[in-house]
C-alpha cells in the first residue's frame, strides 16, 4: 500500500467512530510512522509502506478509535512557543490556559526578577513558558500528584531551567510558603455532574487535574484562601476559571481582600483568565 491508500483506510475507521478531525489525525499519525512532517508526507503519497510501518499505523489508529487524545499518543503538546512532554497523569495544556502567560507578560517586563509560584502545575506548561520569557525570574511550582512533579521536573530540564524552578510535591492546603510577587493556576474546576457529561477523549486525562466537588469550586476557594497569606502585598493571583463561574469567582475575590483587573475572554468569548491583586 502506499501513503495515500493508508490515509484513506485511517480516513474512514476514523470517520466511522466519529473522530471530528479524522483527516488531520490520520495524517500526523501515518506521518509520525513515516518519520516525516505532515508537509513532507503530503507531497509524498505515492511512497509505499512496508509492512511494519502499516503495522505501527494499524496499531496509532486503533487507540485514536478508542479516543485516546493524539497528545498522549505522541507523548507531548505545543504550548505558548514551547514543546511540553505529556502522559496521562497530567493534564494536555490547553490553548486557552495561554491567556495566563500572556497577561502575566503583560505585566511584567524581561528584565523583571520576580517570584512565582504556580499552583497543580501539571506538565509545568504555564510556570516554565513563564520563566523561559523572564528568565531573571525565578518559580515555585506545587502539585499533589508525584507522577505530574515527575514530568514538570523532566521538562524543566529539557527546557535547561531546572535551576530557576524548584518543584513540590504537595498538597497547596499544607504549603507554606514565602511571600510572591505573583500566583499563577489552571486549578481543576468542573462539577461532578458536568464531568460525566464531558467528552469521552477528556476522561483519558487525570481526574483530579479536572474535577472540583458538587459545585466545580472547591479547589478555587482553598487557592483564594491559600493565595492571601501568600502573596506579598499588591502580589497578583492570575487563574483560570471555569465557564459560568466568573460571577461567583469574582465575589469570592472580593470577600478575600482582592481588586479585580481584568477579566480575559478565550476564543469563544467564554470569560476565563482572572487576574486580581492583594490589596489588603
Ligand atoms: N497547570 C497545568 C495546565 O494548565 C495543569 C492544570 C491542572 O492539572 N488542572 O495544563
């Protein structure tokens, strides 16, 4: 078989168990067999297959099927201007998640030498594409899973960083900390009956990196909480809500002695990045 007849099998055993992005998903993943880019593979097609090569794509195909997230497959996500390593004990960094690093770039200039600290960091994306654009600063990144400290401490290595970005495995309600200048966090904030309603690629990932209690807030009120004692005064708490939670994350913010900022919108105009300051 040669490449365009091996796409159009991955075309429909994708397309018939209803894999929206079929054609783009066969593609990287006869690609990724074919040690090519996606460019190279499309002006290729006539290339043949040997049968190991249409073995391992068999194979890519049958997990796609089943939903497995193409991120976990290949075992790593772009984020921001970076490449993270992934599996699934984090969460794949999502785009919107961006919004925090690009407000915190906002407010802060490369020459900035400030602390931070991010809280459930996960893969790492946000503290790391933070510290590699204001590299005189240094971070503090917690996360409760062990295996989740492994991967961040692995891609702050890749990323040569290992050095500006210390990693704890804990729980935030034990940390204790010193005082930052700045707090960043995609904290987990889906309600229990939105998780069950969640697609099936999603329940792939770590469950803890998602769900938040009955009502989708109980990490985002201990990270409030938590964020207060600290935070330096006039330190920002920037975070990542979840939809049709801003108004009450708001009121929350007040109670606990925040100015609100701004409110960022995501690409479907979804009201999702907040970024407050401790004022009192
Ligand atoms: N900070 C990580 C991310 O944004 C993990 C977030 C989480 O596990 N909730 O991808």
């Amino acid at each position: 078989m040669n490449c365009l007849e091996t796409l159009s099998y991955g075309n429909s055993i994708l397309k018939s168990n209803n894999i929206d992005s079929y054609k783009l998903d066969s593609e990287l993943l006869l690609a990724n067999v074919m040690k090519m880019s996606r460019e190279e593979l499309l002006i290729n097609l006539q290339e043949q297959l040997d049968r190991i090569k249409l073995n391992k794509f068999k194979k890519l195909i049958d997990r796609r099927k089943r939903k497995e997230p193409i991120a976990y497959i290949f075992k790593k996500k772009e984020f921001w201007k970076f490449n993270f390593a992934v599996d699934n004990n984090v969460l794949i960094p999502r785009p919107e998640t961006e919004l925090i690093v690009e407000e915190v770039l906002k407010l802060t200039n490369f020459k900035s030498s400030k602390h931070f600290l991010d809280i459930g960091t996960g893969s790492g994306c946000i503290i790391l594409s933070i510290i590699k654009e204001r590299p005189s600063s240094i971070g503090t990144a917690l996360d409760i899973s062990k295996k989740a400290i492994k991967i961040a401490t692995s891609n702050a290595k890749m990323h040569h960083i290992q050095n500006k970005v210390k990693f704890v495995n804990i729980s935030v309600d034990k940390y204790l900390g010193s005082k930052y200048d700045f707090i960043v966090s995609n904290p987990p904030y889906i309600n229990s009956i939105e998780y069950n309603r969640l697609e099936m690629n999603v329940k792939f990932e770590p469950h803890v990196a998602l769900k938040a209690g009955v009502d989708g807030l109980s990490v985002v009120k201990k990270l409030i909480l938590k964020s207060k004692n600290l935070l330096k005064i006039n330190g920002k708490l920037i975070f990542e809500v979840g939809s049709k939670q801003m108004i009450q994350v708001i009121n929350l913010l007040k109670k606990n002695g925040f100015y609100i900022n701004r409110v960022c919108k995501d690409f479907q105009s979804i009201p999702r990045v907040i970024i407050s300051t401790k004022i009192i």
